[in-house]
C-alpha cells in the first residue's frame, strides 16, 4: 500500500521541484530562492499528507467489507481531483513571470485539504460528480474562473466583477456546489468591505464561513475568517474587541490544519488593521510588528508581501503620532521598495506617500510637498487623472499647501477636481463632508465668503445626519459663522455659540485639534467682537 501510495505521489519529485525552481530563478527577482524555499516546504507538506491518505485507501480496498471498498472507490476519486488541483498549481508555477511570483507564496494554501477524502461527513462534495454532472460543474468552475479574471483585468470598472460573481453564485447554489460557493461569497464580501458596505459585507463573509465549515474548506474558512476580523474592524472603537475576539477561531484553525506561517502573518495583519480602525495605534502596531517578523523570517526583507507589512509599521507610527519613528523606518524600507517594484512603481509611491505624511506631522511642509507631488505624478501617469486613489494625493497636497500659505490658490483647485472625483463614486458621506470643508475654509481663506457657504452647509448637513465628532462639528460651525458674519451676524452668534460650548466640554480629546480651534476661535473673535458679545 505504501509502495502503491508513492507511486501515486509522483506528480511531485526531484524533476518537478526543479523544474519550478528553475522558473523561479529565470524571473530575475530578487527574492526568488526565497519564495521557491516557503512554497516547495508546503508542497513537500501537502504532498506527504496526500500520500498517507492514498495509503489508508489502498488498505481499506483490501478489505472484505462492500461499504469499506465503496468508501475507497469514493475517497480514491477524491484524491484523485486534489491531484488534478495540484498539478493545476504546477502548471502555474512552472510557466511564472516576475509579476505572479509575488502572489504565488500563498497558493499552497488554496490547495483543499487531503483528509477531506477520509471524512465521510463532507466525502459526498469532494469526489467527483457522475459523468452526467461534470459538465455542469465544469461550467462553473470556468464561469468563477472568469469571475477571478474579470476582477483583476478590470480594475476601474468593478460592476462587472460583480455581474460574474453573482452568476456563479447563484449557478452554485443550483448545483449545491459548497466549495465554489464559499470561495464566491468571500469574493463577493470582499468586494462589499472595499466598496464601504460593511454590514452587507459582513452578512456575507459570514455566509462564506458557514458554507466552507458545511464541507470541511478549513482553508476557505479561515481565509474567510480573518477578512471578517478585518471588516468587522472597519466598525472603529466601538466593535474592535468583538474583531479580535475571533483570533482565537482563527488561531485553533491554523493549528488544526496545518497551515504554514504566511496565514499567521495575514491573521497579525487583520488584527493590526482592527486595532488602528479602532483608534488604538500602539496595539495596532503591537500586532503588525508581529506580521513584518513573520515575513521578514520566511520570504527575506525584499519581499513584496514584506515590504507591504512594513508599509502598515509606518502607517501605523503615522497613526500614532511617532513621525520622527515613521520616517527613519520608511527611509529605511524605500530602498527596498525601490529595488522590487522600481521607482515609478504605485506601490513605491506609497512609501513614498507615507514619508510625506511623516513630513507633514512634523511641519516639514517642503519636504512633505516634494513627496507628494512625486507620488501626484506617478499615480497620474498609472491611473490617470479621474482615479480615486490620484484625489486621495491631491487632497493631501492641498492640505499641505495650505498649511505653509492659508491662501495657496493651487491648494483650491486641488480640492475642487479631488471633491468632483471623489463625489463619483461617494455621495454624502463623511469623507465626502470633509472635503467640502476643506474646499469652504480655502475659499475663505482667499476672500470668498459667498462661495464657502454652499459647501459648508451641505457639509453640515451630512455631519448631523451621519454623526461627526465634535471636533468635525465645532470646525463647520466655526467655519460657517465665518462664511455668514458679515450678512448675518445673529446667525453667526449662534454658531459661535455652539463652539464655545464644544471647547468649554470635554468631547475634544485631540489636544492638537482642540489647540488649533481655540487659536481660530480666538482670532475669530477678537475680529468680530460686537458678534461674539452677547446681546
């Protein structure tokens, strides 16, 4: 049975690890020993624990039991379709470009299970169908290959990702087709999550969790569930200890299946993201200094997967306040970054992106310009000049602008293309209120009063009804009286009123905001005093 066992197994050998070494190595990449070492350990894994499973069939065919040879029969074809998994895998890794290999570091962890063929509780969704429904599950297993293909080759038009989800979907809910299914709701729920629909995308992440526990997917659903603690995280203070109350699940999953270092890594990273939504930085940054670690130990420090959890350490230490940290560990990482992607690269520019941010906390405005207007100028000429990712760099270079000289009129015009660009794909939400407020104060501050009032009442009207904090109200409500004073000063007293109520309270906890409204407010009124007098 053994000998029989490792004959099966030799779709993985001394020929076929070269073969993928040697095309890792022709990539040219930097990080490709690296990379062939993390998957070929995994591979040997799986390989080794297929084998036991092919040897426990031949034992059971050779006994006198009907049932336990009809088991066989059953557990063999199952084996014999992680087989065919496999070797799709090794069609993929023996024909890789430099672009893939980044990514290819986590597909042995997609490859199901092969105790799933022993466990008669989910056998039934593993073996292969009758000849009669093949082709049925064939079709769908093309239609959710070209969901995969659309979702990557249009990046700029997501409805139709969302069309071909949807359709393999519902064609796999016809056919009962729970694996697929898992895999297609965790599609579909991430789409949601970056879409900003986070109670949608929760309900079905859930789904896609339930579906992959229904046929023992452990690997579906602990992908799934360490995107939920990520989602449910998107809910900020008030839900970050029910996303970490998951770690545990998803730890004894990791445990339970085997599942190499790299999903560790992926569960700090969530759990990190959690944390820093939940405006707890310093443990955010507690749980990606465990991520960066992790990669750093198994794919080496140019990595693309390192370099991007080193980018969430410096965000993080942005997020905390910890500029001059920030910068000394993004200059230390964008040699890296420039090394793998290249300098023109968007993943570069996020480094560089991130370095301006440091600047700015640090009132470095020249330094914090230059960075911006060299990620401003890669993105343009990646994206264009409509993409939501180039008004994202618009807005912070206007706001930096704007800081150095109150009157930039360049910041202005920023704001306007980043406000309509932005306005797209959002309407009336809070991010869409914080843009009009920075386009109302660059307005006033150039002498435009009439024209900050429209924008800051709509704002204002967003605030109230989405629930802004107090600091976000107190500056509309400033910020209108400036924008009203001259034509309606008993209007203008009552806002002021109001954030003079703000700044008496204790709902302010930023002591920079608080700072910087107390100086606005007290050049507010030492300017129009008779306004802020009460009658």
């Amino acid at each position: 049975a053994r000998l029989l066992a490792r004959e099966e197994a030799s779709f993985w050998n001394d020929e076929t690890r070269e073969q993928v070494r040697e095309s890792f190595v022709a990539t040219g990449v930097s990080y490709a020993d690296a990379v062939y070492d993390r998957v070929a350990k995994d591979l040997d894994g799986y390989v080794s624990r297929w084998t036991e499973q092919a040897n426990q069939v031949c034992i059971q065919r050779a006994s006198s039991s009907t049932d336990d040879r009809a088991r066989a029969d059953k557990s063999e074809r199952c084996l014999h379709r992680m087989r065919d998994e496999f070797n799709e895998l090794m069609e993929t890794l023996v024909r890789i470009d430099a672009s893939a290999l980044q990514r290819v570091v986590m597909k042995p962890t997609r490859l199901h299970a092969p105790e799933l063929c022993s466990d008669s509780r989910h056998l039934d969704f593993w073996a292969p169908p009758p000849a009669s429904e093949r082709d049925a599950l064939d079709q769908l297993t093309e239609l959710f290959s070209l969901a995969q293909g659309i979702g990557e080759a249009t990046a700029l038009d997501p409805d139709a990702r969302g069309e071909a989800l949807d359709r393999a979907i519902e064609r796999a809910k016809e056919l009962d087709a729970r694996p697929i299914l898992a895999e297609a709701l965790l599609q579909r729920g991430i789409r949601e999550e970056r879409a900003r629909d986070i109670e949608t995308a929760e309900r079905t992440i859930i789904q896609s969790i339930n579906t992959a526990a229904s046929v023992g997917d452990t690997g579906t659903q602990l992908r799934a569930l360490i995107y939920l603690i990520h989602t449910i995280g998107r809910g900020g203070k008030a839900r970050l200890e029910e996303a970490l109350s998951r770690l545990d699940d998803a730890l004894a999953l990791i445990e339970a299946t085997g599942r190499h270092a790299l999903l560790r890594s992926e569960l700090w990273t969530a759990a990190g993201n959690a944390a820093t939504f939940g405006g707890e930085p310093e443990r955010g940054l507690e749980f990606h200094r465990s991520a960066y670690d992790q990669l750093l130990s198994e794919l080496g420090p140019e990595h693309p997967l390192t370099l991007k959890s080193g980018l969430n350490i410096g965000n993080t230490l942005i997020k905390a306040e910890r500029a001059v940290e920030a910068e000394k560990h993004l200059l230390e990482l964008l040699p890296r970054a420039t090394t793998t992607w290249g300098a023109e690269h968007e993943s570069t520019a996020r480094v560089h992106e991130n370095l301006a941010r440091a600047y700015l906390l640090q009132k470095q405005h020249p330094a914090a310009e230059r960075a911006f207007r060299r990620v401003l100028a890669i993105k343009r000429e990646h994206y264009g000049v409509d993409h939501q990712s180039v008004a994202t760099t618009e807005y912070n270079l206007a706001v930096t602008l704007r800081e150095h000289d109150p009157e930039n009129e360049e910041a202005l015009v920023l704001l306007r293309h980043g406000l309509e660009v932005r306005e797209r794909v959002q309407k009336d939400t809070l991010n869409v209120a914080e843009w009009l407020i920075q386009v109302a104060w660059a307005e006033l501050d150039l002498g435009n009063g009439a024209d900050a009032r429209a924008p800051l009442e709509r704002a204002m009207s967003i605030y109230e009804r989405r629930g802004a904090s107090a600091e976000q109200l107190a500056r509309g409500w400033l910020l209108l009286a400036r924008a009203v004073v001259t034509e309606d000063p008993a209007h203008a007293r009552i806002l002021i009123g109001r954030v003079q109520d703000k700044l008496e309270g204790d709902e302010i906890v930023s002591p920079d905001a608080r700072g910087l409204l107390e100086k606005d407010f007290a050049a507010f009124v030492e300017r129009h005093e008779p306004v802020h007098a009460s009658p």
